[in-house]
C-alpha cells in the first residue's frame, strides 16, 4: 500500500512541515518549531508538533535520535524521505499548472 | 541559570500542568520532551488552549487506550488493585454479618452515634490521603519538612499494608450503613444502589490509597521503563 501524508488526516499539514524541517538533519522539538515558523511565517501549537511527531514516529517515517537529554531529537527515515519526495512533486506539479493558469488569465 | 524565556509565567505553568491531561502511555513516551519544549519556548494563552485541545484529541484516539504494552509491571499493579477490590468485598460481607446481628439485639443506631462514626472513620483516611499528596508539592519537598518525610518514607508514602488497615478501618461505618433501614423517600434506582453505597465508598477510598502508594510509585516507574524500551517502541496499532 502506498504511504502519502494524507492518511495523517488533520496532521498532514503539520507533519508535512515536520518532514521538510527533518530533510536538513536530526532537530528535537523546538529546534522544528523555529524552523516551521521561519518557513511558514506560524508557529505551531505544542500539541500540535508533539500529535504530528507522534503519528510520523508511529508511521516510522521518522525516528528518535538516541539522547539524554530530555530534548530528543528525531530524523527522517528513508520511508520518510520518499514520502516527503512524493508530496513535493506532487506540489511541483499543483504549482507548475497554477503558474500556467495565471499567465494565461 | 537558563536564560528567561520570553511569554507568560501562569501560562507556561499552567501549559506544564496541562501534560497530565495526556493520556498515561502518552506522557510516559512524550511528557519529558514536551516540558523540556515547553520550558524553552515562549508559551501564551493560545499554547495553553492548543495544549489542552491536543490532550482531548489524544484521548478520543484509539492509541489512548492501543499505547499500554502489557509489562509485569502492569500485570501486577492491575493484580495488586483487584486484590484491594476483592477485600473491600470480603469486609462489606463481615459488615453484613455484624449489622445482621445487630439489627437482631435490637442495637440502636442514634443519630450523634451515626455521625460520629462517619466523620472518625471516613474521614480520617482521607486526611491522611491528602497530607501524602501535600508531598507532591516541590514547596514541601523542599522544606524541613520535605527532609524530615526523606528520611522516614512512611510519613509521606502510603504502603500495602496502611491501605488494608484503612480499608478494616472503614468497617464500622459499612455496619451502620447496612443495620439502618432504607429511607422511604428512595426511589427505585437508589434503592438498588444503597446496600452498596458504603462498599463504593470504600473501593474509592482505596483507589486513592492506592494511587498515592509508594508502590504504585514504584511499579509505575518500571512500567514507563517498559514501555520507553526500544522493542516496543514505536508500537503496532490500528491507523489513526
């Protein structure tokens, strides 16, 4: 069965986010909620993030970084990857035809 | 010293109490990181409300209930709770025995007697209840006090055996309870209900016995080990 970010449901957007801001590398949850909101402009809400994390850490499309720390950090697992690439082409595609339309109007 | 992180200091603390809205298995693998989040970044009123949806949500999840891996741990603390259950059975039936003979030598209940065995008898172990939960308190813990209950455990910690003596404790009130007639204004459904009420009483009480027992504690602690181990996280259950 093919994995795409939609199954989160609600999440997808959150969890989309969580994904691109993992692409750079290992980030514990702060770290992705700055990084989210220099992206977007928004902050997430902590139980947002953590419900987010939850459910991509269940999908294994990320995983925890062995730490003490209390601030554990996670990245992307290959299944992740994909589907992070995945939703990206799939946007390139959305934004190349939305770029036609508006020339063409 | 960390540096003071801007937003509301209630908020954040409110933010941090909020946390034990979650779902058990759900701080047992998030609490610490979500407070060490909580602690760094700058927490407002729209955080808190966010938080608390959150924990809502994570209730009407199916994981609230899919997270819990059965450990020993949990085993025996669900064995340990059903052994409590069963002797609050046990005593409610030697109240009945008793009341029965008392009923039988015409013994008479007055209305001082009455009150007086329920406001010694009930509420004695609830006093002692809430002076343990005092010791949740980080302003106790870390006051003369705090020191003084460090170094003799008993004073703040409730053991197996004090949940059974307070669990006996109750027996005079569950005989008076069960030698009085039914008041006639009962309806159907509270006549049902009264020849138990006592019993209820006495498995709430010992609920929260049990809930505040340096066991629980303890087997509590092994559990969330058990369940932060890396076999069996993360944990196969149903889609969301």
């Amino acid at each position: 069965m093919k994995q795409s970010l939609d199954s989160l449901g609600r999440f997808s957007e959150a969890g989309f986010h969580i994904l691109v801001a993992l692409a750079e590398g290992p980030k514990h949850g702060y770290a992705m909620m700055q990084d989210i909101e220099q992206m977007t402009g928004s902050r997430p809400g902590p139980g947002t993030l953590y419900a987010a994390i939850a459910r991509l850490e269940q999908k294994r499309w990320i995983e925890p970084v062995a730490s003490d720390d209390r601030r554990r950090p996670y990245r992307l697992t290959n299944e992740g990857r994909k589907v992070l690439r995945a939703r990206l082409a799939a946007l390139k595609e959305v934004s190349r035809i939305a770029q036609t339309r508006l020339a063409d109007a | 010293m960390s540096p003071r992180v801007p937003g509301s200091d209630l908020a954040r603390t409110t933010a941090l109490r909020l946390l034990q809205w979650y779902p058990r298995p759900w701080r047992a693998r998030y609490e610490h990181e979500m407070q060490a989040l909580i602690e760094d970044m700058p927490v407002g009123w729209g955080q808190v409300a966010n938080l608390a949806g959150a924990a809502m949500r994570e209730w009407l999840s199916p994981r609230a209930f899919g997270w819990p891996a059965r450990s020993a741990a949990g085993r025996l603390q669900r064995a340990r709770l059903y052994k409590f259950i069963a002797f609050a059975f046990f005593l409610d039936g030697i109240a009945r025995i008793i009341a029965a003979r008392l009923v039988n030598a015409q013994f008479v209940f007055s209305d001082e007697l009455q009150r007086n065995i329920s406001l010694i008898f009930l509420f004695l172990p609830l006093i002692r209840v809430a002076w343990c939960l005092l010791f949740h308190m980080r302003r106790v813990q870390h006051s003369r006090l705090g020191a003084f209950a460090d170094r003799h455990v008993w004073v703040k910690q409730i053991s197996d055996w004090e949940i059974v003596a307070w669990t006996v404790w109750y027996l005079p009130p569950m005989v008076v309870r069960h030698a009085l007639p039914i008041p006639d204004h009962y309806g159907a459904f509270m006549r049902a209900v009264q020849p138990f009420e006592q019993l209820y009483m006495v498995w709430l009480s010992t609920f929260v016995l049990w809930q505040v027992s340096a066991r629980t504690a303890r087997i509590r602690k092994v559990h969330t080990a058990f369940l932060n181990r890396r076999k069996v996280w993360p944990p196969k259950v149903a889609p969301l």
